[in-house]
C-alpha cells in the first residue's frame, strides 16, 4: 500500500507557481493599505472615520460582527464535522479551522481600534494599576473582550493540535526529498511527533474534546456581540431576540466562505480526489440550509417587530425595511437568504464557477445586515431628529479592503505551506474503505 | 570506543492489523515496555497496549473548574472589595453579570489544559527521540506501522527479542541504536 496522501505533501512542498505568486503580491499589496489605515487611525485618531453622534459604531463594529461570524460559523462546521466522524472533514475542516482562524486576525483589528486610543486596551485586564482603575465585569464590552480572546486561544489550539501529526508528515516528506531546511522547519513544528499509538489515542481524545467545548464558545461569542447592542436603549437594538438573530444570520457567511474556499482549493491544489463531488453538495446544500434558517429568522423579525412591538420599535424597524435602510435590508435579505437556495439545483453545484460566486455574496449579504443593524438601526431613535448621515471614510474602506486582503493572504499561505486537507484522517478512512472491500 | 547499549528492536509491518496483532503477541508473551508506531489513529492497538486516554479529560475538568473558580472570584472581589460602583443601588455582588465571563475563562483553560495537557502526558514536545534512529522510520508518518520492543523491558535480549519479532512475520527487524 502506498501513502494515498502523498499529492497533498507534494502540493505543499512545490515551488508556487506564477497564479499563486500573482495573487499573493496582490494580498500582500492590499496589507499595505490596511497598514496605512490603521497607521492612520493610531496617529490622527478615530476623527479620520466617519463616525459622529449618533453614528458611533460604523464600519468598526460592522466589521468586527462580521468577521466574528464568519469564525464561528467556519469553526461551528469544523467541530460538528469532527464530532459527527464525518468523512466530510477530512477533506474541509482543516480549512475550515483556517478560514476560521484567519477571520479571527481580521475581526481583532476592529474593536482594539475601535476604542480610540489602542494602546489603552489592556484596561479591559483585571490588573493592579497606579490609576486604581478595575474592569467593571457587568459590561458586555469586558464579557467581549474575554470571549475574543478565549476564542483566539482555543482556535488556534484546535487548530494546531489537529495540525501537528500532518506536520511531521511534512518534515519526513521534505527531509526524503532532501530539502533539510524545510524539514528542520517542519520538524520544530511538529514537537517530535513520532506516531505513537498511545499519543495518538491521547491525541484523539484531547481534540474530540476541545471540539466539544468549541461549540458552546462560539455560540456564546456571538451572543456577546449582540448583547452589546442589546443593552443600549436604542430602539432598533433593544431586543431579546437580537443574540439569536446575529447567530442564525451570521451561518450563510462562515459556510458560503468555506465553500468558495473549498471551492478553488480543489482546482488551484488539484484536490479533486480529497474533495469529491459528495463533499461539495454535502457542503452546498449545507450552504442552501443556513440560508433558510436566515430566512426565518428575517420572517421572525418582521413579524415579531410589526405584530408586538411598540409603536417606537416599529418606526425604528419600519426605516430599516421600508424607509432609507431598504437597500441594505432587502439586499442582505436576497444575497444571503434568498441566493443560496439557488444551491438546492445540481446544477448549479456542479459549475465551481456558481459556488464561488454564490458563498462570497451570500457572505457580502450578511456584511448588509451587519451594516443594516449598525448604521440603519439608529434611523429612528426617541428624539424626533437624529444625524448626520452616517459615511464611511476612505480609512475606513481601507480598513475593511485591508482586513480582506489579509485573510485571503493568511489563507493563500496556509494553502501552500501546510496542507490543505487532514492527511492523517484521509489515510485512516482510506484503509477502512479498503477493508471494507475486502470483506465484501 | 565503547557502543552505548540498543535502545531496542524495532519490527516494521506493513498492515494496521499486523500491528495491532503484534502488539497483543507481545503483550501476551509478558511485554510491558514497548511502543507501536502507527501514521493515524487505531484505538485497536491502543487498546492493547492498555493505554487509556481518561487522564486527558480529568486535566480539562480539573483546569475548568479552577479557571471558573479564578474567573468567578475575580470578579467579585473586584467588584465588590476593590471598586464597587452603586448602579441605581443594585447589590454589588451581582453574580449573574459575573457568569458570562466565568463561562468564558472555565471554557478556554479547560481547552488549552486538554491540549497541553495531552502534549505533556505524551512527553512532548522533544528534539529528538531514538526511534528514529530505526531504518525506514520516516515512513511511519505516511504509510508503515512499527512495534518497538525496548532494551528495558527484563525479557529484552538481543537474539531472543529479534527472534520473537521475526515470528510475527513481520518486513523487516532492526536493532536501534540509543544514541
């Protein structure tokens, strides 16, 4: 029997070629403009956004709920999928948990830039200064800071542990070829994992369990974004049903990025035998799900805010759906709910071209609703008036385009320098469907 | 110059059953200090080395319990010992707002203690380890399963162990060498 996984170490360990090359001096271009924005918001200050009174959440939050969603809703799939022993995720949780990993970089710019002064967010930790100054642990901005940073930490644990026996995969892949150096490199990263029958069973326990305990994280994660909004007295915000809304809506983003993901990894990678036609209209009509249960959580909202609200609460909704807000409303409606039942046809599944399409604009319809919520929830508040207009600025674009070009960036070199697909589950479920055979 | 002793007999197989056949052989023969090598899991194997992964999930609740402990008590001592603010003359000691983080913290020590915590029953990390000194040892990690029987064990001796691997049909056995 020769090694079934031997293409995806090949895959990693081959000079990139020109498309690879192209597209990360693209990404790497696009990280000098979020330097520069960011630069810009560390000197000059949040003056050089758009926020005003009472816009004082725009992009930044938006963005953060955004990115926030896509982690988890990628990292929720990576750990059902490992719960579940799916063969599934042998193929796509591990870019799962990368995509999962890279949205978290993205969203920790926000909400550390957020609060004006960065350099001050370490008073969100409990410690001893000569101000005197504690956090106050009511808050749900210090409940936030917590959940990010449990959710950094256990994500890329996760992550790695899950990584470490394909890593010494790779060290002995690169030290056959002669290549010393990458081994050396590979071989640091993979602790001196030797493939010990009792590590791997320790291994095995200690990664089904932290899936386990990923799963509630993410949930709550979210929630807190959400309760942020929830406690203010803003009528559009208001709202017990808003934890359960941001949740259920984030799914079609997380989901519709690793579907693009998974997408183009299978051609540009030539992955095609990890990443079978099953996979992707497994993965597809998954897709297809979250938007439905987007759709009713929409429905749930219009009827709930119309049927039971106070008249208050329904002028607030009513400028998000029918007022100025209806473009945003109706577009994350269409792109995230409505677009991805396009994936029920086989079809459409069949055409990479289609799926890569359909999962970034069912992930650009929940950047709408974010932005929908954020910056349309405050056209109606208690006053009879409220502006200026919220407009976002040239800094704050070039945060958002920044922070894309980083994650594709981050994704783009996890794709090359470690691979892509989990090759020790491919090999084990490769041996059972062998055995399989043998006995029939 | 004098050779340092065999770390052990190393029998390469090339099936996961052969091995996990092999493991019980020499279990059966009175073998208590030996290690399968395997390129993924098989809980088969582990199970006949008499391994038990329940440690790793005593480490994960024990470290939950006290980062909910530190958690939950941080929050109190600060909010009501340290800087207590009067919100509208609630109580100070307001434990339900005090969960979410507690929740927050339980969950991430006891994640990364089940990480670090089965690195560390595994004896990782570590630079180097005899056995890969064994030949053709690199193939563990993509497509070969490997039993060490090691010089430890009191039934080890050159000629008989290598003599009781080769009963079990194995590709090949080599002696490996400690250092």
């Amino acid at each position: 029997m020769s090694d079934v996984t031997a293409p995806v170490a090949a895959a990693a360990l081959r000079p990139g070629a020109w498309g690879f090359r192209l597209s990360v001096a693209f990404c790497a271009a696009g990280v000098v403009v979020l330097a520069a924005s960011v630069a810009a918001v560390l000197v000059r200050g949040v003056g050089v956004w758009g926020n005003n009174i009472p816009h004082v959440w725009g992009f930044d939050l938006i963005g953060y709920a955004w990115w926030i969603g896509i982690a988890n809703a990628a990292s929720l799939f990576a750990a059902i999928l490992v719960l579940r022993r799916h063969g599934l995720r042998t193929a796509v949780n591990r870019f799962a948990e990368a995509a999962a990993l890279a949205a978290i970089l993205a969203a920790a710019f926000y909400p550390i830039l957020h609060l004006g002064r960065a350099e001050l967010f370490l008073w969100t930790l409990p410690y001893p200064s000569y101000t005197g100054l504690w956090p106050q642990f009511g808050s749900p901005l210090v409940w936030d800071f917590w959940g990010i940073m449990s959710h950094v930490v256990v994500t890329s644990l996760f992550w790695f542990i899950g990584l470490i026996p394909d890593l010494a995969t790779m060290r002995d892949a690169a030290a056959t070829r002669g290549r010393i150096g990458a081994a050396r490199a590979y071989g640091l990263l993979a602790l001196g994992w030797r493939g010990s029958v009792a590590h791997w069973h320790r291994h095995q326990a200690a990664y089904r369990l932290v899936a386990a305990m990923v799963l509630p994280l993410l949930l709550w994660a979210q929630t807190v974004v959400a309760l942020e909004f929830a406690t203010t007295l803003v009528p559009g915000w208001h709202q017990a049903r808003l934890p359960l809304h941001v949740v259920v809506t984030g799914l079609p983003s997380g989901l519709g990025v690793v579907l693009a993901l998974a997408a183009v990894l299978r051609h540009a990678l030539s992955l095609q035998r990890f990443v079978d036609r099953e996979d992707m209209n497994l993965l597809a009509q998954l897709t297809a799900t979250a938007g439905l249960v987007a759709a009713l959580a929409y429905a749930h909202e219009l009827l709930v805010g119309f049927a039971e609200e106070d008249p208050t609460t329904r002028a607030a909704l009513s400028a998000r759906v029918l007022g100025p807000g209806a473009p945003a409303y109706w577009g994350a409606v269409a792109l995230s709910a409505a677009l991805p039942q396009l994936l029920w046809s086989g079809w459409a599944r069949r055409r990479t071209l289609v799926l890569v399409a359909v999962g970034t604009l069912a992930a650009a319809g929940v950047w709408l609703d974010r932005w929908s919520l954020v910056v349309d929830g405050l056209l109606r508040d208690h006053l009879v008036g409220i502006g200026p207009a919220y407009s976002p600025s040239l800094a704050e674009w070039g945060l958002l385009g920044g922070t894309l070009a980083l994650f594709a960036l981050v994704l783009l070199l996890f794709g090359r320098l470690v691979p892509a697909v989990s090759m020790y589950e491919t090999r084990h479920e490769e041996s059972e469907a062998e055995m399989e055979e043998e006995e029939r | 110059m004098s050779h340092p002793p065999p770390f052990g007999q190393m029998a390469e197989f090339a099936e996961a059953d052969a091995l996990t056949e092999a493991v019980r052989a020499a279990r059966a023969a009175g073998w208590r200090h030996l290690e399968a090598y395997s390129p993924y899991p098989i809980p088969e194997a582990a199970e006949a080395l008499g391994v038990s992964a329940a440690p790793v999930g005593y480490i994960a609740l024990a470290a939950g319990a006290f980062g909910a402990a530190l958690a939950a008590g941080t929050a109190w001592y600060i909010s009501v010992h340290l800087y207590p603010v009067n919100v509208g003359g609630r109580p100070l000691n307001a434990w339900p707002t005090f969960m979410p983080t507690t929740y927050l913290v339980a969950i991430l020590w006891a994640c990364a203690a089940a990480l670090i915590g089965m690195l560390a029953l595994n004896g990782l990390p570590r630079l180097s380890h005899p056995a890969f000194f064994a030949r053709g040892f690199h193939r563990a990690s993509a497509d070969r399963f490997f039993l060490l029987l090691s010089s430890d064990d009191p039934l080890y001796e050159p000629e008989g162990t290598a003599q009781f691997l080769r009963g079990l049909s194995p590709l090949r056995v080599s002696e490996v060498r400690s250092a």
